[in-house]
C-alpha cells in the first residue's frame, strides 16, 4: 500500500498529475526562458525559482533547473532526483509549508500558460517490438499467417534504432511524408505523398545514467538505469516502410517524425501499479530472466480529431500487455556491451492487446484497410488523413490514486 | 588543374597530410586541453593558440577552436570553414609567414605526441548500403544467388539507422561481443562469444549544416550540406547479425562498437579527386537524380595485424565504386522531411570492388569462412580472431598531388 498523502494545493479530481505522480518537464512562459518544472494538477511548480529561493535546502545545484532538457538534472542519480520530488511532495503536503502563501505567484505556472519542451536531449533512440500481439498481427497479414511470430522472436527483445533528431513534444505538427512507394502489382516505384500514415501507441523509457562501452546491466539492475516513461507516438508511413524496408530495417517510413508526451513520469511514481507479464515461453535464456514483476498496469488509449471535429477513441490498450518487459530490453540492448547515455529513449513498440479494439495501430484496427473506423462526424478512416489529430493518453490509477501521463497529440498536415 | 603551392613547412613525401589536404581534428597533448587542429605531415597545427594569437586575422571567433568537438566550428558554415582552411594554406606557403619564426614552437605539435578524439559529437547515425558489388555478394550467399538484389536497391539507397553512442576513434580497442547465436541446424538459440567478428570497409560524410524538420535536401544543393569525410570501420558480428536482424534489421550485431578515423578531410580537399559513378540502371526517380559526377577516387585498403606480427593486406577497394553517391543518399534520406543536424554522420556501406581481393569484408573475402586468408605469420583467416587489429586507408592521388586520410584502426580484444 501507498501511504496517502493530502495536498493543501487545488487539484481537480481525476487530474493525471496528483500529488502522487510530480513528473518532470521542460517549459517557459513569457516570463520565464526554458527550465525544469513538476506537474501538479492544472499548474507546474518551478523548480528554477524553488531552488534559487531560501525556501528550499538544496539538495540539488540550481544550476541543473535552468536548462532547456532535464538531461543535467537526471544526471545527478537517483538518489538526488528522487530527494528532490519527495521535497517537492512534502512541500506540497505540509500544513506550513512555505510554498503556501506564495501560492498564487512566483513559484506556481498554470499549465495553459506554458509552452512545453522535449523534456531530454536524446543521444540515441530504439525502438522495440516487444508486443506479441502487434507481431502477431504483423506477421499475419505480411507474412505466413500460421507461422506469424518469426523464429527469433520469443527468444530475444527485437529491436533497431530510430532518429533521434526528428523526436518532438507532443502539439508539434506533423508533416505527411513523402517518398517512394510500390504500388500493388507494379515493379517499379513511384514518389507520392504517404497514403498509409499511421499511428502507433508506444511507451518509452529514458535512460537515468551512463555505462561505459563494454558495460552490461542485469535485469536486476536495470532500474537503476532508467529515470522514467513518457507516452510516445512512433508515426509510421506504411506504404513507404513497405518498399524500403528490406534487408535492413525500416528508415524514411519511420524517421520523418515521432512525437513525445512532455512530461516524464518517474520509476518511483510507477510503482504502485508494478504487475507481472506474460508468461514467457520458452523461458529465455539466463540473460534475460527476471525475477520480479516488472510491467506496470497503464491504460492507454488513442483517438482521433478530424478537422472542426470531435474525438473517437479508436483503440484502448494497456502497458501490462508488454511481453518483453524494460529490463529485459535493457539487458539485451547491453548485452554485447553497447553503452548507453542519460538521456536516451528507448520505445517499447506498438502496444497491442488480444482484442480488436485494443490495437496500437490504425494497420491492425482496420486489418489492412478492411475495416473502416467510423468517426463521430460520419466519416471513415482506415489511415491517418490530412489534418486528423491523432492523441494518445495513459495512466495508472489503484486504490484511489491516479498517475498519469497526460497526452501525446499531434496534427497531421498536408503536403 | 588545382594550383601548385609550395610550402616551406617539412612535409614527408607520399604524406596523406600535404598542403593540399589540411584536414580538422581535435587534438590535445600533456599541456593543452582537446582543441581544434589541422593536420601538416607528422604534426598538428594549434588552431586555438593560433586564434588566439596576433598572428591570424579573426576569421572565426576564437571560441570554436577550444572545443572538443568539431562542431561548433563546422556550425560557423562552409564559407569561414573554408577560408580558415586557406588562410593555413597561406600562412604555410608564404615565404614571409610569421608562422616561420615560430616553428618550432608554439604553434606546431608533432603527431606522435597528441592524443586524437572522436571529431564531432554525431547526433545521429546513418549507415547505407550503396555498393552494388557488396549487396549482391550479400545477397549470393544468403539469398536467391540468381537474383541477388533485393527489388528495391537500384531505386533507391537503402540505408538503416545505426548507434551514436559506440562510435569511436581510431585506436580504442574493440571489445569480441556476446550475444544470441543460432547454431548450425539447430532451433533455439544460444548465448556465446561472436565466432564470426567482422569488419567492413566504408567511408562516411559528416553533416556540416542543419535542416529544419520538412525541409528536403536537393541532390544538386547536397554538397553544402556536407562537411568532410572519414574512413569508418563498421565492425559486425555476423552470428549476431544472422539470427536478430528479421525483421527489423541489425541491432547487436553492430552497435558493439563502430571506429572513425581522427581527421575530416573537407570536400574542398577532395575536389580535384571528383569522377563519374558507375551508371545507373534503371535511372532513377527525378529526386535521385545527380548532374554532375559526385564519385571520388579514394584508393582504399584494410591490413590485419595479428598479435607481435606484421600486417597483411587483405583488400584493396576504391570509394569511387559506389553506385550510390553522397549527395543522392542525403538527398534521399531528407525526401520525406528528416531533418539533418550538424555532426551527423552518414556512412557508405561496405565498400566492395569486382574483384576478389577487392571484397570490402572478411564476410566477403573468405566467403563465409570457404577461402581461408594467408596471414604473414603462416596462420589463416576466415573472420577476425582475438588481438588482431584491423587498419583501413585511405588516399586519393593525381598529378603529384595526394589527399590522404591517415588511417582508422583498431584492436579485438577478448572476452
């Protein structure tokens, strides 16, 4: 059990950021240039100003909150970034607390105010494929639909590595891309605009602290190693992964955007809501083994916002469904001794569930194109369309306490 | 012709670092801290003491040059790179340079003395995969031998996004990497050692201007956008590679670790090396295509140095057998609106000519293990074995005038 904890600080019932979660994030306002912030409710506390203020004992350099990624902060280890949320919980929670009669000026942001940032500059990004549903269905419909999961699948976490330079914060703008395409029956490509753009319902961690090359991490350790999730949208340009993606991976079907959730979500905010996975089998070898439950329990879901329009939720998934859990991928990523760096992402892949509607991915909710989605303006989608808002929201909530992660959303423009 | 200059300064004969050549790399020694140099025969001139110094007009801001990257100077743009690069050239031929008096002092360090550093700090990794020689060999051994190319090469380069962080400098050791290996017939994998650590020889270009995210990349614009080149060996456990790489291509297998050689030879330098590419057919898609020759002349070769040994040759290649050239790659690879970043790093692929001896991998060369190569000290190889280090070169030569690489190198060590 939680211990519970009672905010004297306004928070609307149902609120993602409650006094339970204090995620981290980037943001400004006019006033104020780019820095670290914690969510709370509908505002964000600056901790810019909190630790430059004799309010706070400083438990951290304020030099590491005013920086435009939390990269300097995460950087301090665990020990440190941990401290400074429960000050922040404490601070929050204490009938005397000093923050209190400050409360509606300097060190409190509504968060309709702030402009928000890609909360870390990202080293490297990979991208797995860890839902045995949406390989499943993958392997399905592109492949032998009695043999869909290829042989290597169950026995390792497959994975490659994505653009960082083209991850953005949620609200960024997308653009449908262009780039050669196949189409059905011809042998020679042409170039057009993406008529397959998809979504695919992600979650990411980011990495809490470096290895050196050589260094491995155990399934035992690898918490340690990461700070916390965010929400992550891998768009994806079907018709173009589809001819370029042989021999060596998907590229331009993938690299021209994925987007974000601004604030990050720590392990420790996670942990209540810890469950166990699938049951693996085979059983994978030593490396890979895990002996403590390590999926979290988070309900996800995507809708879509066509232009002058309201949303349908097209899909609702769950972050438990995983069957490849993050230390496991952790493990394997550093298995050979690749290093990794503060700051790097690391998605888990399109999260599927067993049915239907609990699809990450407009591919396998509309099978291909078979199966328009109606949306509450009385129009169909088997793909993304131009101007459609795809968004993507997730929390954890258990015993009465809610964590979560706000949204991911993003508009697709034209070409 | 290029014009003939002359320097006062010692420069070796057949050195790679000739006046005409004046590469970038950052440098430090006992006293000085990592810094920017241009390399001169057997020594490195001081570019932050020379900034700093009375001697140089302020071309550039002194700043850029106390830098342990490349980066922000590169980010000053082509036109005051470039004059940098020919303000040295003048200062080393004038028969009156201040330079002169100073010679043998502050201004000059002996190669031998200084510690070299990875050149930029690579944002993102690009690996393509454009030698036609070297995808079909490929494509023989594993796949259809009679229709080795996969559909789509001759459309378009396909490239894969590979790991920053295990990118490093010629001379740090490669450590063998462990990882899931299918054995011979069987049907589960095992965790090992890599039996089958390879090389492979390519080149890579370094992005010396960013682009916003939507923007493309004209092929006929492309070479603004590149800064220099390096030789790259992008080391590959083929065992590793073979059972992970379904369907989302190479993971393990490569980002063990990658080396790039310490000095950026600039575009500029490469001119005169300019030649047509091999010709392409099927032409390709309009945004593909190239007006003007974009091939360079690039005698390469790789040696393997067993343990107390001497070195063997064991390929000899050339970059101007790239079917697809740099400007069609970046232009490629920007089509769909990546964006592109300062210090990116695109690489070739496997650099492989016609001939046997000129196969640009151990894979390739010994032909999965079938054609074992002779070393100097009587023992064979078929991949590379614990304690060998692998050298690769590069020069470019014509009319007396030689643009060298120097070289990228590195040792295996065990596990």
């Amino acid at each position: 059990m939680t211990p519970h904890h009672t905010t004297w600080f306004p928070i609307p019932e149902h609120s993602d950021f409650s006094i339970y979660n204090l995620p981290f994030g980037i943001f400004s306002t006019p006033d104020r240039t780019p820095r670290v912030g914690i969510a709370i409710g509908e505002h964000i506390i600056d901790l810019a100003d909190l630790a430059q203020s004799g309010l706070w004992d400083n438990i951290a350099p304020a030099s590491v909150f005013e920086q435009n990624t939390l990269n300097a902060f995460i950087r301090l280890g665990k020990k440190t970034t941990s401290a400074v949320r429960l000050k922040v919980q404490e601070l929050l929670c204490d009938p005397e607390s000093p923050l209190k009669s400050v409360m509606d000026g300097r060190f409190f942001v509504a968060q309709s105010e702030a402009t928000m940032y890609l909360p870390v500059e990202i080293g490297d990004y990979t991208d797995f494929y860890s839902s045995i549903e949406h390989a499943t269905n993958v392997g399905k419909m592109f492949r032998d639909p009695a043999n869909a999961l290829l042989p290597n699948w169950r026995h390792l976490p497959v994975g490659y590595h994505g653009r960082a330079s083209s991850i953005v914060v949620s609200g960024t703008p997308i653009r449908r891309p262009h780039g050669q395409v196949l189409p059905k029956g011809a042998e020679v490509p042409v170039f057009q605009a993406s008529a397959r753009l998809d979504f695919e319902l992600e979650m990411a961690f980011i990495i809490g602290k470096d290895t050196p090359m050589g260094a491995t991490i155990a399934t035992a350790d690898a918490e340690e190693y990461i700070f916390g999730m965010v929400l992550f949208n891998d768009w994806s340009a079907r018709d173009i992964q589809a001819w370029e993606y042989v021999p060596l991976g998907p590229f331009l079907g993938k690299n021209f955007g994925s987007s974000v959730s601004p604030w990050v979500v720590t392990l420790d905010a996670l942990e209540p809501f810890r469950v166990p996975g699938p049951t693996q089998e085979p059983q994978p070898l030593p490396y890979l083994q895990c002996d403590r439950p390590a999926n979290y329990d988070i309900a996800l879901e995507v809708s879509i916002t066509p232009e002058n329009s309201t949303e349908t939720v097209v899909c609702r998934s769950n972050f438990k469904y995983m069957y490849w859990n993050m230390p496991q991928q952790l493990a394997h990523h550093t298995v050979n001794g690749c290093n990794v760096r503060v700051g790097d992402l690391m998605a888990s892949g399109t999260i599927s569930g067993s049915t239907e509607d609990s699809f990450g991915s407009m591919l396998e909710l509309a099978w291909q194109g078979t199966k328009p989605l109606p949306m509450s303006d009385g129009t169909e989608r088997v793909f993304i369309r131009d101007l459609d808002t795809v968004t993507m929201r997730g929390h954890a909530e258990k015993d009465g306490i809610r964590v979560g992660f706000g949204e991911v959303t993003g508009k697709v423009l034209g070409v």
